[in-house]
C-alpha cells in the first residue's frame, strides 16, 4: 500500500523555486518566460508547464529530448543557489522524520511529485529524505494523478496521497485515494497537518487512515 507524498510545501520548501525555472527556459529559448504566462498556466508538473508554455510561446509541444535539457538546467541552477553556503531550503522536520520512519518499518513510502526528476533527487537529499524512499518526479506526458497511479500500480489498495496544495487534492480524487493535507491551503473534510507537526502526528494519521500500518 504505497504512501505517496509530494514533496513542495508538504516536506519542506525551496523559495525562489520558480524564478530558477524560468532562468532555465531563458538558457534554452534565448528568452526568459514572464510571469504571466507562467501563472496561467493549468498543469501541476514541470512537464505540463514548460509543455504548455511550450506550446503558447512558440507554437509547438514539448518533445522529450528538450524536457531532459530543461531538466539538466534546472539542476545547474538549483546546484548554485542551494549548498551549504548559499540558501538553504526550509524544513518541515517533523514530517520528514515521520516520512523515514515509515521507510524504516518496511512500509512502500513514495515521493510523487511534480519536479523534474533530477530536481526532484536534489531536493531529496536537501531535506533529508531516506535514500531508501523511491522518486517519482515528473514524466513526459503524464499528469500528476499519472503519476500517482504509476507509483501505486505495482501495490494493492489502500492507498494514500499526502500534499498542500487544490491540485494534490484533485489529483487523489481522481486517483480515488485518500488525501491527508499538509498546511491550511486546502480545506476540506480530510485531516490536515500542520507544517511544524511532531513525527508522532504524521505517524498517527497514517494509522487512522490505513489501518494496519
């Protein structure tokens, strides 16, 4: 029974995340994509964004070889702004402890999520995510409820999504799987968490949504 979290906002957060992206397609299109189209964009994952900006700023999809360019820029400039002596990303301790305690006991813990993959491995090892956990960063192609069947294919139900944001939520619902909420960005009927809670909470909540673990 996978238990798939994402990782933005719901394990830590990396500010400025977004001007990175941006200076990325700037490096490979020779121009810096405004705000403005980057905010109207629909999707939630780096491949549906830089496609969709793709295809609004110059008329054409995304292909794979230039997604893999995109990625390997991102890293360039995410390797820059965050080390040791330069930014450091912001932490939600308690989660991340209960993330790898759960790896430790055995359990199928995922990190879904809608970075590039490699961006997705850095951030990984910025906030102190057990290399035992699996990385899912964003595919060509698939969206992020994609993405979440993609982890929990292999694995009998039930199953869980952990996230902060609407479109983690709505991905889950489409999924058809439960949904813990990380911060107060997504109201609803589901358990939330604070970004600050102990690994006790996160433990306790998994245990009332997944009997058995």
């Amino acid at each position: 029974m996978p238990l798939c979290f994402d990782l933005d906002g719901t394990l830590g957060s990396f500010g400025g995340g977004y001007v990175l992206l941006r200076e990325a397609l700037g490096e490979l299109w020779g121009e810096i994509p405004g705000e403005a189209a980057l905010w109207a964009c629909k999707g939630s994952t780096d491949w549906e964004i830089v496609d969709e900006l793709s295809r609004t700023l110059h008329g054409r999809p995304l292909d794979e070889a230039a997604y893999a360019a995109y990625d390997e820029a991102c890293l360039t400039r995410f390797r820059a702004a965050f080390h040791p002596e330069g930014r450091q990303p912001s932490v939600h301790q308690g989660l991340v402890e209960g993330l790898n305690t759960l790896a430790a006991q055995g359990l199928p813990v995922w990190l879904v999520s809608g970075n590039t993959p490699r961006i997705l491995a850095f951030k990984a090892t910025c906030l102190g995510i057990s290399p035992e956990v699996p990385l899912l960063g964003s595919l060509p192609h698939h969206d992020r409820a994609g993405l979440i069947r993609h982890a929990m294919a292999a694995a009998p139900a039930p199953h869980l999504y952990v996230g902060d944001r609407p479109h983690d939520r709505e991905a889950a619902a489409r999924v058809g799987v439960p949904f813990l909420a990380v911060g107060d960005a997504v109201p609803g009927p589901h358990p939330i968490l604070a970004p600050d809670a102990e690994a006790r909470e996160l433990l306790a909540h998994v245990a009332r949504l997944l009997p058995g673990t």
